[in-house]
C-alpha cells in the first residue's frame, strides 16, 4: 500500500463508526472479493449507522463500485459475514431510465399498488419534477435524469441508499444543486448513505464520514464534525488532507468549487 495512504490510518478502528448504540444498516466483516487470482476487496470491516452519510473516496480502479455492487445485492457474497438491509436502492453515474417508459412510469417501476402513479407523483414533485411526470426520458437534461432516478430510488423508502458517482456527468453548477437536493432528500428521509465520488469537495460538503478505499483496503477515514452550514473555511483541514491522501488525483478528476450556504 501506498504509505501516504496511512496519513488518517490512526484513526480508531478504520471502516467501523461509533453507532450511538444503534444497530448498524451495514455490517461488513472481513469481506474479501476476488475476480480470478485478483483479489480485489481484501479483508474488509465496515460498519455504517442508520441515518449516516458516508462518502467513499479512492483512486480509479481501487474497489468502491465493487463495495457498492456487493451492498446492493448485485454480486455475490458467498456467505460471507456481511449485513445489508434488504430495502436500499441504487443510484449510478448515468440515470438508467428506460427509454420507452414515462418519467412517472420509470419512478414506479415495480412499485405494486393502487396509488403507485401518485406515489410515483409525490416523489417526483419532491425532486422538482412533478411537472415533468408525463414526460419521455429522452426529453430530459442529464441533471433532469439523474433527478428522476433519485425519485425512483426515494420512492421505495430505503433505509440504504447507494450512490455511485450520481453527479459526475453533471456541470458545476447543476452538481452544488444537486448537493442541496441529496442533502434535502437525505433529511427528509433519512436513510444510510454511501456516496462514491472522486471529489473530495463533494465529500467534505455532504458526508458525516469520509472513507478513502486504497487496493480494496480503506485506507484512511475521518468523521466530520462540522455542522454542513459553516464547513466552507472550516473544514479545509479536511480537503487538504484527503487531497494529499489522494494525491492529488481528485484535482485532476475536475474539483468543482466547494457549495457555500448548505445549511447544517
Ligand atoms: N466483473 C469483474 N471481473 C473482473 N474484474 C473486475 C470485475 N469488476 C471489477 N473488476 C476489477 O476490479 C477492480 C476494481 O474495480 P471497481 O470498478 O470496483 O473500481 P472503482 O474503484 O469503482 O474504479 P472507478 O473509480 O474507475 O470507477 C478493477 O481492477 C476492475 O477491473
Ligand atoms: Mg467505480
């Protein structure tokens, strides 16, 4: 491993959250995934609280959609200790829409129930797309998209909500929006959250706790204490490090410039 990846190493014991006494959503130990002779998830312990908001930063290639294919329930895990709550919905880096469905039909895909449309509706008006409910997916702007699919994950009520770099594809401008709606979303409903992104700034901004994943292993973690309303200068101890932990990659990966007035 990397030796400057032991920077937050120190930090008591590293995947594993004080939990208030609560019992936690996710509950990970000594997962390890290999594809072939490649190991690629190594011996992993990860505990995350109901209602937290946890950021998993690491360099490409390092394991994070790997974790978070095995937290949804998309890869195997060959009995292994690992504890997911069964309702948790995905969102990923492009919005997965299927073409040829309604925007209120995507939101209400395998939804059952009479009052699946309005239930589809209020999601969608939750996002700011009530307006938008009749619409075809190939009518939207990507940040339009990436809306619907948050509603289509919201709809079911997940206690666990995973996020695979949902903002990536997204401009500057549309992403600090879309921060404020997550963070909105996220207090309204309150489910767990693991967050993949390469930008720390997003990190810093949204997250109770950051994670760094390094080769499978995390690497490095810090909960961030800062109410989200006055992080902005704040919390620049926390960027520089995870920036030096990272070395630097998250620049190049396009930092956007860190979101003012998201309130606590
Ligand atoms: N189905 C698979 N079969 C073989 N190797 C795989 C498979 N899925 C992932 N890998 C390998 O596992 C490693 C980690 O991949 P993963 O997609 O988890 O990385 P990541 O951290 O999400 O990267 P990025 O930031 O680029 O999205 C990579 O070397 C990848 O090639
Ligand atoms: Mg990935």
């Amino acid at each position: 491993m990397d030796a400057r990846l032991n920077f937050l190493s120190d930090a008591a014991p590293v995947g594993l959250a004080p939990l208030h006494g609560e019992p936690p959503v996710v509950r990970l130990r000594g997962f390890t995934r290999r594809f072939g002779e490649n190991t690629i998830i190594h011996d992993l312990n990860l505990d995350i609280a109901p209602g937290e908001f946890v950021a998993l930063l690491g360099r490409s290639g390092s394991g994070k959609t790997t974790l978070l294919r095995t937290l949804a329930g998309l890869d195997g895990t060959d009995g292994q200790d690992v504890t997911v709550p069964t309702s948790r919905a995905v969102v990923f880096q492009d919005a997965r829409l299927l073409p040829w469905k309604k925007v209120w039909r995507n939101v209400a895909l395998g939804l059952r129930g009479p009052d699946v449309r309005q239930r589809a509706e209020a999601a969608l008006r939750e996002v700011g797309l009530g307006h938008r409910m009749d619409a075809w997916p190939l009518t939207l702007s990507g940040g339009e998209a990436q809306r619907v699919a948050l509603a289509r994950a919201l709809v079911r009520e997940p206690s666990l909500l995973l996020l695979d770099e949902p903002f990536a594809a997204l401009d500057a401008l549309t992403r600090i929006r879309m921060h404020d709606l997550v963070l909105d979303l996220w207090r309204a409903h309150r489910p767990a959250v693991l967050m993949v992104t390469h930008d720390v700034d997003e990190a810093v901004a949204l997250a109770d706790r950051i994670l760094v994943l390094d080769e499978g292993r995390i690497a490095a973690q810090d909960r961030i204490s800062i109410p989200r309303g006055e992080r902005g200068e704040l919390a620049r101890p926390y960027r520089e490090k995870f920036l030096q932990i990272l070395d630097g990659t998250a620049r190049a990966d396009g930092v956007i410039p860190f979101p003012h007035g998201i309130p606590a």
